[in-house]
C-alpha cells in the first residue's frame, strides 16, 4: 500500500508542476500584460520601464524558467494591489477559505448523502419527486445571485445575520471569547447557507443513484436474510458500499467548491482566496491572480490525494 | 409422523408488475421434517427460488406473499408474522444460502465480521463472543488458518471459500432449517462436491434441515432424501429419491431425467424438452406442461389434473396416474406440432 | 432517432423544458422587436432613471435610465449565443481530445490524461478571471473563445472512458482486420457510440455557461458594452442595492428559469439516451462517476 501512495504522490507532483505551467503560459498568452491597460495617461516609455524591472521583456521561455525557480522558492512576486508579497496575502486569506469550503463540503456532503439515502428507499414516493424537483432548482441557481438573494433576504431585509466580513470590524477586539465565537459563528452562517444550498443537489442525486444501484444486490438481501433490521440494512449495509464512489465525487467536485468560492466570498465579503481572485480583475493584480490559480489548484490537487487516502481507508478492494 | 418443522400449505406469490400478474408461485403445499433434506427442483422459472424467498418472507415490492398462504414454523405462521418477529427468526431459526458466492458478501466488511454479525443482531452474544464463534465457525466450515481468514475480505477469498463463508453465516447460530438456493451452480465442479459434502456432514452435526434448492438433479440425487418437482409454479411431483430416480412418474420429471448426460449411457443426441418454460404471466390453461408433454390428449389440455397418489411418499400432477394406458401412446408435444418457435 | 425523440417527449419534464427553451428562442429572435424600447438607448436620463416595475416599464429601469425587460429580451439572443457556441466548442475539442487520448492508449493516453488531470485540478473560475485581469476590454467573440476552450475537460475524461470500453468491443476488432484506417474507424464507429453522454453533457453546459458569464460580469470581467447580454445586467454588480432590487433580480430570474430548463432537460436525455450510463458507480471508472453529473457544472462553480 506505500508503494500505492507513494506513486499517487508522485503523480501529484507531476500534476502541480504541469499546473503551474498551463497556469503560466495560458495567462501569458492572453491578449495583454500588466502594463498594457488603456486610459490613465501613462507613457510608453514608462510602461516599458516597469516591463523590463519585472523581466516581461525577457523571451518567454526564459521568464518561464525563472517563474518556476521563483515558485519553488516560494516567491510568487508581489502584489501592486495588495501592497505586499502575495505569498504573504495568499498565507493569510488562504486559511479562511479553506474553513469556508471545508465546512461548506462537509455540510452539503452530510446532507446530500442523507437526502440522496432517503430518496432512494422512498423512490417514486412524494417525497422523492418533490424532494428532487427542490433540489434541481437550487442547483441551478447560479452562485453569486443565490449568495445575492440569500444576502438581500436574511441580513438586509430581515436582518437576521451579519451581512459581511469575518468578524464584526467594531466590536470583536472588545468581546469576551465566547462573543467572539458567537461572532465568528454568526458571519459563517450565511455564506456557509449558500455554498451548500447550490452544491447539496449534485450530491444528492449522486447518492440517490449510487443507492438505487446498490440495493437490489446481492449481499443487501444477505443482510436481510440474516435478520438484520432495514435501517442496518439500508444505512450500515448499502450506504457503506456506496460511500465509495461518493469520495470520488468529492474529488470531482473540489474545483467546483472552489470556483464557487470565488463568488461567495465576493459576495458575501469574505476575505478568503476567491475574494482575492474576484479583486484582483478590477486591481489587475497579475502576480496575485496568477498565484490565486496556482494555489487552488494546489488546494484541489491535495484534497484529491486526501480523497484517495479516504477511499482506502472505506473500500478493501481499493487497496491493492 | 411427529410434527413436521415447516408446513407450507397453499403459497402462493404473485408480482404485480406492467405486463400482468406474474404468478411466481400458484398454490403449493409441502411440508419438511425435522432433520430431513429435501430437494426443490426445476427449470429456472419455475418458482423455486421464489419459494425459499417466500418461506423467509424476503420477497420485495412488487412482490406479495397472497392471502390464505400458510408457512407454519414453530406453531406460526410466517406469511402474517410482523416483521420483528419475523426478523428474529430469519438468520436464527430459519437461514438461507444464497447462490452467488461472489454477489453474496458485503465487499467493505471482514469475513469474521459477517459472520459475528448474525450473532450480535440477534442478542446473542458480545462482540467479542460473536467474533470467536465466528472464528471457530469458520474452522467448522472447513477453512483453514480461520483466525487469519476471519480478518480478511471477501475479494481475498475464492469462490469455494466465500460461500464456505456464507454457510458458516447460515449456521452459526443453529438454526432448524437452512434453504440453500442453488448452493454450487456457481462453482466448479470439483468445488461443487466438496461444498456439498461439507452440507451433508453439517446436517448430520447439528441435525438441521435442509431444504436443497437446484435445477441440477445430480446433485439432488447424492444430497436429499426426498424430492419435489415444480413447473409453472405448481409442485408436479413428488417423492423419495430413489423413488424419483427409478421410477418417475410424472412426464416432466422423466424428461429432466432424460436430459441428464449420463456416464455409461450411449446416446446419439442429449434429449431436451421441447418447447421453453412459459412466462409466469401466462401459465397455460389446465395442465401447465401439457403442450411440451408428450403424452398429453385432450383432457390435460382441459382438466387441471390435481396431485395424484402414485405410491407411499409419490405423488404426481398428472392424468396419466388415472389413465395409464395413454403412456404407450406417445407423441410430438403440441409445441413441436405447432412449430412454436422455442 | 425517432423512438429516442418519442420517449424524451414521454416525460412530462421534458416536455416542460424543450416548451421553455423555444418560448426563450422566440423571445430572443422576436421580443426585442415588439417592445417599444431599444436595448441600450438612454431614455429620459433624469426622470427615468431606476424606476420600480411600472405599467410602462414592466421591469423597471436601471441605473442608465434603460428599461430592463427590453434589456432583457435583447440580453436573451447574446447569452443564448455566447451559450451554444462555447458549449459547441468545448465539446468539439473535448470529444476529440478524449477520442484520439482512449483510441490511442499506452504512453500517449497516459501523458495525456496527465495534462488532462492538470487542466481539471484548475478551478474553472479562477482560471478565466486570471486571463481576464490582463485583457483589457474582452469583446463577445473573445469569451466565447475563452469559455468555449476552457470547458472541455470534463467532457474529454467522459468520451475517453466510453471509448476505452467501446474500443474492445468486437466489431472494432472487426474493422481493424478488414483494414479500415484509423480516422474512419473512430469517426464512424467508435464517435457514435460514445456520443451519448457528450449530448447530455452539453445540454448542462449550456446553462452553467450562461450563468458563469453572468457571474464574470458581475465581478467586473465581463463583456463591455454594447454587446448586453444577460451577464452585462449584472456588471460590477456591487451597487446591488436594496432599493433597486429590480435591476439584478429580473436577469437572475431569467437565468435560473434558462438554467433549469436546460438542467431538466439534460436530465431526460441521460434517462432516454443511455439508462446504462448509471450503472456500476463503483470505484473509478470516469464515466459512471462524472455521468450523472455534468462535468460541465461541476467545472464552474
């Protein structure tokens, strides 16, 4: 099994490395630099200065080179917008992003598989065409105008939650910890709503199918026969088989659960890595961006592996 | 006679599905002894699996056990049992083997905790009581090293030794009856035997009964001591084995027989049945195998023959048992005549 | 052909959807011609500017005194555009990566699925909005461009998977020994029977593209003017405002009907197109998995 791990690893790396180079010449190759933006009276000459001080003059191949080397020092350049290094910006914003999507995959992961188990053993029930027919509308409601709504509904209209930001920027110096808590609670709970009520449907149904495929086998009429009460049947039996390709989904889906990031924490003010994204297009902050790519993919490349480690760990036959 | 473990008297199951009422089984009544082995055999879709699922009331929607079925075990009668009740005897006091080792075993769990399963659902023991019996149960089925085994899982095993594994889950908590449907079709021959003695060897242990599903009457003849043979889903005849192997009676049976390749015997061609075994939601009119029969006339086409008595222990679905004379006149079955396609 | 249209038409959602999708093409092709608005002309700049839906503005106008129902209408014909075209586009080039990646086999199918693991490691959104921080003023074509070639990954992992599995099939053998050369064995043999899924997928991603455009211009990387598709209503949509929920509220209205049409359709195709596609989601065979899934939406975010 270490041998097993150890080639994933590797292809990890492969995968990052292949990553960084798709990231860096597709930016590249799109029309413009960081110094090419029109209007603001800037001269040529000026522009090409600050070319040539951050190495855009140099052939391609060769700012390609140096980039690598940089990332790999873990330099990746400095942020006009931001002020600072990005690798600092991005090691602060990082981590909050990472508490968003986490909780976000956990939730919409907890309650999909729930909803998908009991569609299943319901089909053709009520409750199953109903339940679906909900869910199917909330995913396709695109991201931001559901954070959008969700926001203008419970923090503007009715004010029940805070409407933006990690913590109350007035009082949380001031709170005691268990205020502040309470606080930081108070503003997840929001964009922590949205995120799951667009993703929770893709697992559902995947669920839901993953189920319908697995009851009528074999070993599930085993259960029975052995006396094992429905619930053991259903919940013990069936759905530990079907967690399996459920991990795969999980990986399929992180890119996913990050792009959404993007517009959720725009919305929802959330100072995590897809606000730094969303920003950066108005700042044009090119080394920023570039990173904010390279380092969701990281974020999806390692939750990949950990899925992997996770399916093993739930299917024998995994392990070869 | 003492009282017999298992009466069954008039089940009948039907599925309700798009194309009609399927009527798996259409009213059979048998019954099996305490440490008796009896053998259900016929043709895939004759209902025979369908049965055993019924006797362990694990038959699904669209499914449905019929009004007035009477599975009488231990003074009840299963087929209007709840379903708690019905839970506490199915895995304890009746059991079941399926056919498919492979399909059969939960692929995430151990072996040893399949096993200790039955044990611990059904109260009788801590887990790590449970874990021991099935260790040692394991050792009871014939598989060696069962302490390593019991911690492995079931792709790590090979057929023989899975269903091994599913028959040490059927016994370990000695229950009365076990039904094993189709035990060795999936398995080699030589695989077949050994399994099939292991069945024997159990029975003669713990004296428990079985009820020895299979379309294979080679198997029947070295396992049971009585036989019973369903078509259409009705029971077309019955008897002790070497009754039903040296003189059967009814037409259906001695073509089985017939088909069977036998070492010693020369034959140009293997004889079949013409004809295919009709869809359950269609069961012909009166006798069910009258247009494959070869001896059927007019009166089977239009009188539902009623079991007939042959003999001690033999009965036979058939009007031959009150015509005797029309066996010399054998003929084309209708099938054959009217060129149905097979 | 015939008998997949009838029982597509046999479920009751599908009728549904398939009603939608032409109510929103007629509205696109001859709406904008029956309102008595043009799309991007400025009315009375002071007094009408974000006015609430009245009876002559049904929708309202927005913070350019424009009134948003012919806005809308005329925002139909662009997204529907920007919609099917990059949907075609990342389908083509995907079918063909993934055909050409599973034919192949061995060492090339092996670095091409490398790279292919690459581009789905990348969240889609990230990576459009870094290319769209450098261009300057994107125009129509160039998002359709720039959508349309980052969207087929998902689909190249689907028709990959379907032609491994149909590649061993018998009459593939078949062909191969009669000497049928490679280009024709996969465009007549191999492409029709995986292009299922791509059908059912690309039925998805036309409504997530049409939403990921609109998201991109709410964040301010969106197609300029004049070309206003429904996207453009939401440009730098951080003056959402409470008293103008209007001018936001309308276009999402109109984007979530479009998506849901188009997501309930592509879920009556996948049931009338190939029942079997649901099978076996066991383990990593890439098909099963991604199949009741668009990889398409699962690409946007």
């Amino acid at each position: 099994m270490r041998r097993q791990l150890a080639a994933r690893l590797g292809q990890s790396l492969i995968v990052v490395v292949l990553v960084a180079t798709i990231s860096f010449f597709v930016i590249r190759l799109a029309p413009g630099d960081p110094f090419s933006f029109a209007g603001e009276n800037i001269p040529f000459s000026v522009r090409d200065h600050w070319r040539h001080v951050f190495g855009f003059d140099k052939p391609l191949l060769e700012q390609f080179g140096r980039y690598v080397l940089a990332v790999f020092r873990g330099d990746f350049g400095y942020s006009f917008s931001r002020k600072g290094d990005v690798s600092s910006v991005i090691a602060d914003a990082l981590p909050r992003t990472i508490l968003l999507v986490g909780l976000a995959v956990f939730l919409s992961f907890a309650i999909g598989i729930a909803a998908g188990v009991l569609q299943a053993t319901r089909r053709g029930s009520w409750f199953d065409r109903v339940s679906t027919g909900v869910l199917v509308f909330f995913y396709s409601l695109p991201d931001f105008w559901a954070a959008l709504m969700i926001l203008f509904l419970f923090a503007h209209r009715w004010r029940l939650f805070p409407t933006a930001g990690i913590v109350d920027p007035v009082s949380y110096d001031y709170w005691p910890p268990w205020r502040q808590l309470v606080d930081r609670v108070a503003h997840l709970v929001l964009p922590l709503f949205a995120f799951t009520l667009v993703t929770v449907a893709a697992v559902a149904r995947f669920q839901r199918a993953a189920m319908l495929e697995i009851l009528p086998s074999d070993y599930v009429r085993t259960a029975r026969a052995k006396g094992v009460p429905e619930q053991g049947v259903v919940w013990r039996h069936a759905l530990r088989t079907a967690l399996t390709p459920m991990v795969t989904l999980l990986g399929l889906m992180l890119p996913a659960y990050l792009g959404g990031a993007v517009f959720i924490e725009k919305v929802f003010d959330w100072p995590g890595l897809g606000s730094l994204a969303a920003d950066a297009i108005q700042k044009r902050d090119y080394f920023l961006v570039t990173a904010t790519v390279i380092v969701g993919s990281i974020v999806v490349v390692i939750g990949n592996l950990m899925a992997d480690l996770l399916q093993m760990a739930l299917d024998p036959r995994v392990r070869e | 006679m003492a009282e017999p473990l298992l009466r069954v008297r008039d089940l009948r199951t039907y599925f309700y599905t798009e194309n009609g009422v399927a009527r798996a089984v259409d009213g059979i009544s048998f019954e099996i002894g305490a440490g008796e082995t009896v053998g259900l055999v016929g043709e895939s879709g004759c209902g025979k699996s369908v049965t055993a699922l019924s006797v362990l009331r694990l038959v699904r929607p669209p499914g449905r056990i019929e009004q007035g079925s009477e599975l009488i075990f231990d003074g009840k009668n299963l087929a209007t049992l709840d379903e708690r009740e019905m839970r506490a005897i199915r895995g304890a006091r009746v059991s079941m083997v399926f056919q498919e080792p492979m399909t059969a075993l939960n692929p995430v769990f151990t072996v040893g905790d399949q096993i200790a399963e039955v044990v611990r659902v059904h109260n009788a023991g801590s887990k790590q009581d449970a874990w021991a019996r099935a260790v040692q149960m394991l050792e009871t089925v014939g598989i060696p090293s069962p302490e390593q085994r019991a911690t492995e899982y079931p792709h790590q095993l090979s057929g023989g030794m899975r269903q091994r594994v599913v028959i040490a889950m059927a016994l370990i908590m000695n229950p009365a009856l076990v039904i094993a449907d189709e035990p060795t079709t999936a398995l080699d021959v030589t695989i077949q035997a050994q399994i099939l003695e292991l069945l024997r060897d159990l029975q003669q242990r713990f004296g428990t009964s079985i009820l020895l599903i299979t379309h294979d009457l080679g198997v029947v003849a070295e396992t049971v001591s009585r036989v019973i043979v369903m078509y259409g889903g009705e029971i077309v005849e019955e008897a002790p084995v070497n009754h039903l192997f040296a003189r059967a009676h009814h037409p259906y049976t001695e073509g089985l027989l017939n088909a069977m390749p036998r070492v010693g015997h020369e034959r140009e061609r293997l004889a079949t049945i013409p004809g295919s075994v009709p869809p359950p939601t269609n069961w012909p009119a009166a006798c069910r195998f009258h247009d494959r029969c070869p001896y059927a006339w007019e009166r089977c086409a239009t009188e539902h023959p009623p079991l007939y008595p042959i003999a001690k222990g033999h009965v036979s679905r058939c009007h031959l048992a009150d015509e005797p004379k029309r066996r010399a006149e054998k003929h084309d079955p209708l099938v054959v005549a009217r060129g149905a396609s097979t | 052909m015939n008998r997949t249209l009838r029982r597509l038409l046999a479920h009751r959602s599908a009728r549904w959807s398939l009603a939608t999708i032409a109510i929103l093409i007629i509205a696109a092709a001859i709406g904008p011609m029956l309102v008595p608005y043009e799309c991007h002309t400025q009315l009375d700049i002071v007094r009408l500017q974000n006015q609430p839906p009245s009876w002559a503005h049904p929708l309202g106008t927005d913070q350019f005194s424009r009134d948003v129902l012919a806005r809308l209408l005329c925002g139909a014909r662009i997204s529907l555009a920007v919609g099917t075209l990059a949907v075609a586009m990342s389908m083509t080039i995907g079918t063909v990566y993934g055909l050409i990646s599973g034919y192949a086999g061995g060492r090339v199918d092996g670095a091409m699925m490398r790279v292919l693991d690459a581009f789905l490691s990348i969240p889609r959104v990230m990576l459009v909005i870094a290319v769209l921080t450098l261009w300057d003023s994107v125009s129509l074509a160039g998002m359709i461009v720039l959508l349309g070639t980052t969207g087929w990954f998902g689909v190249s992992r689907l028709v990959r998977a379907e032609t491994l599995a149909v590649k061993r099939m018998d009459y593939i053998e078949a062909a191969r020994a009669l000497g049928t050369p490679t280009s024709r064995i996969l465009w007549r043999h191999i492409l029709p029977n995986v292009i299922a899924p791509v059908i059912v997928a690309a039925t998805l991603a036309v409504g997530s593209v049409i939403a990921l455009e609109a998201g991109l211009s709410f964040l301010g990387a969106g197609v300029r003017e004049p070309d206003a598709s429904w996207g453009s209503m939401f440009l730098a949509g951080v003056s959402f405002s409470t008293s103008t929920w209007w001018i936001l509220f309308f276009p999402g209205i109109a984007i979530v009907g479009t998506v849901l049409a188009f997501n309930v359709l592509g879920d009556a195709l996948r049931d009338v197109l190939d029942p079997r596609q649901l099978h076996a989601p066991v383990m990593t065979v890439a098909s099963s998995v991604a199949a009741p899934i668009a990889p398409e939406r699962l690409e946007n975010g």
